[in-house]
C-alpha cells in the first residue's frame, strides 16, 4: 500500500494556510499501519515532497519499504537515506529556465537539489512560509544557473491559478517541454519534474523493488499529482477532502484524512485479505 503524505496520511493544510505545526501521525492510523505490516503488507509513503523534506517526519510514520519523494523523481531507502532509483531533471534545465525568467521575470521558484539543498529565485511569501513550516532553509539565487546540479524538481508559486496556469503553458509551448512533466500538486502550486518522474511510474518502480504484484498495488492520494499512482495500482483510494478530479476519477472514496483514510483503506483490504 502507498499512500501520499500531505493532506492524505496526515492533514497539513492548517501548515500552509495558518502556520500550525504538522501534526502528527493519527494513533488510528498508526495502530491500523502497524497492524497492515504485521500481517505481511508492505508501506510506503510516496510525496511530492523532496527527501529533505519528508525525512523529518519519517520516524513517526511505520513503513517497511522505501519512500518515493519529488512526484517520483527518487525512490529513497529510509534508514540510509541512499537513492534506489532516481530521476532528475536533466542539466539543460538551467537553460530552458532563463526562457521562463524572460517571459515571467518575477515569477517566484524554489529549486530542490539532489544534494538536499535548495536555492529560490524571487522568493514570495509562500516561499518563506513554506520554508518556515517545513524546517528547512534556502539561498536565493537569480538564475538555476548559480544552482549545483543535479535538480530533483522546480516548484513554482503563485497566488492566483491564473498566473501559475499562464507558465505552465508557456512552458508546455517550448520545444524542450516533452523531456519534462508539468504537474498542479495545488491551485497556486507547479511542479516541474524530469519526463517519466511520476508517481505512477514511482510506484511501479517500488512495488517490482518489494517483489509485490500490480494485483496486489493498492494507492491513496487527494491531489492531481496523485493520478498518476492511483491509476497505475490495483485500485486506487482518495480521502473524501481530495479534489473533485481525483474524486471522480474512478477510485474509492473513504473517508476524511482527519478520520484516518489510510486506516479505513486497510480496513477494506483486511476485509478482503
């Protein structure tokens, strides 16, 4: 079983919108995790998250398989925090972003590198909120040019989706752009990501490295980056707090994250199982 981290596993959004602290783990959810691993089911959580930050919060939550970060640039092993599988962006992406600067001079970014550092162009209030509630600090730079490569990802920030939609198609009209994926992980909110670093594509990755069969692949997220592995499992589950786009897509609709989603999920599969 794979279940995203944020607003999935654990309810974050009070963090980005009011500054609370991430909260932890629910005992529901910890109990039923607990209770799915020790009846031979193997648990991963994969994020959009990059491994510097979903490494905080990793002691409180039981998994017994490798962690998938950055929207399925990495699958990271977690006690040795040594990469299994990678996926980053490839080095001419400093390149194509002087383009998106060009065209969006003030467009705010962060730039998460494979060494666990980040770099940010035009920092905005998000980005200094993002930083402060995730525990983690960043250079501003003027350029990813100034950045050591590699780049596990790009994330861009807006206020508003129009502006963060304007530079999605901008980038999706360069003729770099198939070598990249363009995923919404919220309105306000782009991620670029190297082709092929998906989290259906992670997901596929984890569950041959943990010997398990697709008919035996079960995923839950609440966000469009999340489509990808929800499809990509058996069959896919979403808390009832997830986008409409992920709730109509076909998969199973349990409960909030709030009420233990992912403890109601292993509650059906216990049932099946």
């Amino acid at each position: 079983m794979v279940s995203d981290f944020d607003n999935t596993l654990v309810y974050t959004q009070r963090t980005f919108e009011e500054g609370a602290a991430v909260p932890q783990l629910s005992p529901y959810n910890h109990r039923r995790i607990r209770y799915f691993m020790e009846n031979g089911g193997r648990f991963a959580v994969a994020t959009g998250r990059t491994w510097q930050l979903i490494r905080p919060y990793l002691p409180e939550i039981p998994t017994n398989a490798p962690c998938g970060v950055g929207n399925g640039a990495g699958l990271v092993d977690i006690p040795t925090g040594r990469y299994l599988y990678r996926n980053f962006l490839p080095d001419e992406v400093a390149g194509h972003m002087e383009e998106v600067l060009r065209a969006f001079p003030d467009l705010s970014c962060e730039i998460f590198r494979g060494d666990d550092c980040s770099d940010a162009i035009n920092p905005c209030d998000f980005t200094y909120y993002h930083a402060q509630s995730a525990g983690y600090a960043f250079r501003t730079v003027k350029s990813v040019a100034e950045c050591p490569l590699p780049i596990v990802k790009i994330l861009f920030e807006g206020t508003e989706r129009q502006g963060v939609t304007a530079i999605a198609e901008f980038i999706r009209s360069r003729p770099w752009a198939g070598r990249c994926e363009l995923i919404f992980s919220s309105d306000i909110l782009l991620e670029l990501t190297a082709r092929n670093a998906t989290k259906g594509v992670l997901v596929e990755h984890l569950a041959a490295y943990c010997g398990v069969d697709r008919e035996h692949l079960y995923c839950i997220g609440d966000q469009k980056n999340d489509l990808s592995m929800l499809e990509a499992a058996k069959e896919g589950f979403a808390p009832s707090n997830a986008v409409e786009a992920v709730k109509n897509s076909g998969v199973t609709v349990v409960g909030h994250c709030e009420e233990g989603a992912v403890g109601q999920v292993i509650d059906l599969l216990d049932q099946r199982y």
